[in-house]
C-alpha cells in the first residue's frame, strides 16, 4: 500500500436543481389558481345575471372571462416553452418571414386587455425594413410577452410604442409604455426566473415572473441582445 485515494463528489448543484424544479411545480399549482378562480367565478356570476335579467350583461363578464382565460395561456406557455428551452427540447425553427406581419399579430393579441385600460398601441416601422431569418412563432411570443406586459404595468389610458429601425446591420427594436417604470437596481434581473419587482403589490396582475426570462432565451436564441431603461414613475423601453 502506499498511499488511499479518497473521492468526494459534490452534489450541490443537483440539490438546487431539484429544489428549483420542486419550487417551479408548486409555483405553477400555486399561480394558476388566481385566474382560474377568476374564470369560474365570473362564470357564475354570469350564470345567475343571465337567469335574472337576460342577456345584457354578458359582454363585460365575457370580457373579463377571455381576459383571465388568455392570461392563463400566456402563463401556461411560458412555463412549458421555458422548460422545453431549458432541457434542450426546443428546436428554434426559422424561416425568411415578415416583421411587420409579426408585430402587427402580437399586437392583436393584447388589442383587448389594451382597450379594456383604453390603452393605445402606435408602430412607428422604419420603412427599410428587410425581410428577418427567425423563429416565428418565438418572435410573436417575444413581442406579444412585452406587450402585455406593458397593458399589465401601465395604468389606464397609457400609450405603448413599438418603434423598430436599423442600426448598422441590426434591427434595433424598442418598445416603450407610460407605466409605473422598473426601479434601476431591477432592470438586469427582471430578466431572470422567476423574477418579480413586488409579488405582493403586484396584486391583481397574475403572473409566474418567466415572461422576460422567455423572452431573454429567445433573443438569445437569435444570436440577439436584450435590455431595458427605465424611469420610475415615467415609463419603460424595452430593447432588443
Ligand atoms: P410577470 O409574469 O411577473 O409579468 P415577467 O418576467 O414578464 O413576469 O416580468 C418580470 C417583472 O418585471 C414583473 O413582475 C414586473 O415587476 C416587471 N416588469 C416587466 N415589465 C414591466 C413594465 N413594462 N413596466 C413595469 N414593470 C415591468
């Protein structure tokens, strides 16, 4: 004999690995109750009006029930598409597409939460636009995550602009709202998992924290770069 070998395999990483899944799980259980009891309960309100009065009031009740709905297929999606990206089981697919054609149907998505707040949406596109290789349904989602975001954090009668133009060979994207804005010391990480400002103040506004960090996995997916400027209390832009 001379000499022992002792081997020590450190396991820390795997533990936090499986804490986090464990965290993501209930997460997810926990952040799809609030919409979905949101969906059921306007439902039966809708349920027990209808009975009594007929059917004036379905619209506003309607509203609000595709409000909740979408709200928990945007989280829905976000969680999946999250993970499928995270274990490597997303295939980024691209394809010569169209931008404007991208922005105006995400745009179309929050049309209806937007108007609800009478929120605006204006496009200012460079008109040099050329035709962009990516990942288009990715793309729509990115631009479609921002967006409600901007609906979610800007208070009644805001506006939100896209605003798209060229920058040497890159196409400079930056969408701007008139909300609450993101204090300095948040801009960087609201970009992480699970990345919330206030969980508690946020009230309301349902949310898992992973719509960013989708959206930082897809523009870097696309090779791309993306940020945020803020001024409290005056608005946000978002850039990539
Ligand atoms: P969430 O699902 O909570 O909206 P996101 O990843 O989309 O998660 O955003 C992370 C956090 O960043 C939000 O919880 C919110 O505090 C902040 N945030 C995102 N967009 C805006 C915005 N346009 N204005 C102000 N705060 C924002």
């Amino acid at each position: 004999v001379i000499g022992h070998m002792l081997v020590l395999h450190d396991i820390t990483q795997e533990k936090q690995l499986e804490q986090m899944r464990d965290d993501l799980v209930s997460m997810i259980v926990h952040d799809l109750k609030n919409p979905l009891a949101g969906v059921i309960g306007f439902a039966e309100i809708m349920h027990v009006k209808a009975k009594k009065r007929g059917i004036e009031d379905f619209e506003g009740f309607l509203t609000k029930i595709l409000y909740q709905a979408n709200t928990l297929h945007e989280m829905v999606n976000n969680i999946l598409e999250v993970h499928k990206m995270e274990d490597g089981s997303m295939e980024i697919q691209k394809d010569v597409t169209n931008l404007e054609d991208i922005v105006n149907n995400a745009v179309r998505q929050v049309e209806m939460s937007a108007k609800q707040k009478g929120i605006t949406i204006s496009t200012n596109l460079t008109t040099e636009l050329p035709p962009v290789f990516v990942d288009r349904t990715k793309i729509v989602r990115l631009f479609a995550n921002i967006l409600s975001n901007g609906v979610k954090y800007t208070p009644e009668q805001g506006q939100i602009r896209i605003h798209i133009t060229i920058q040497d060979d890159e196409i400079l994207t930056g969408i701007s709202d008139t909300g609450k804005g993101i204090p300095s010391q948040y801009l960087d990480t609201i970009f992480d998992r699970f990345a919330q400002i206030d969980r508690k103040k946020q009230g309301k506004a349902a949310s898992v924290g992973l719509g960013l960090y989708f959206c930082k996995l897809v523009v870097e997916a696309h090779g791309g770069k993306i940020w945020a400027e803020s001024e409290e209390g005056k608005g946000s832009i978002f850039y990539f």
